[in-house]
C-alpha cells in the first residue's frame, strides 16, 4: 500500500514539473516574440527618424 501512494506522489510530482516546464517554454517564446517585435520597432523608428530630419 505505501509504493501506491508514494507512486501517487512521484505522479503528482512530475505533472506539476511537466506544467512548469510547458509554462517557461510558453514564457519563452513570449519573450522571443516581444524581443523580436521590439527590434523591428526600433528599426522602423530609426528610419522614420532619419527621414524626418534629412
């Protein structure tokens, strides 16, 4: 009875570190999204700043 319960634990244990690992995959690809979208802001940005003052 007590290796049922401790595979219980151990079941519990993994589903919980299988969440966290999907959540900072998900947090990840965020990031790389946001960072992305901010390069390409800063890109057109610039460009649209070198053409007004010309």
């Amino acid at each position: 009875m007590g290796w049922v319960i401790a595979l219980i634990v151990v079941a519990i244990i993994l589903g919980v570190i299988g969440l966290v690992v999907e959540a900072v995959k998900w947090l990840l690809i965020i990031a790389a999204a946001l960072f992305v979208i901010g390069l390409v802001r800063a890109f057109f940005a610039g460009r649209g700043s070198a053409k007004n003052t010309t």
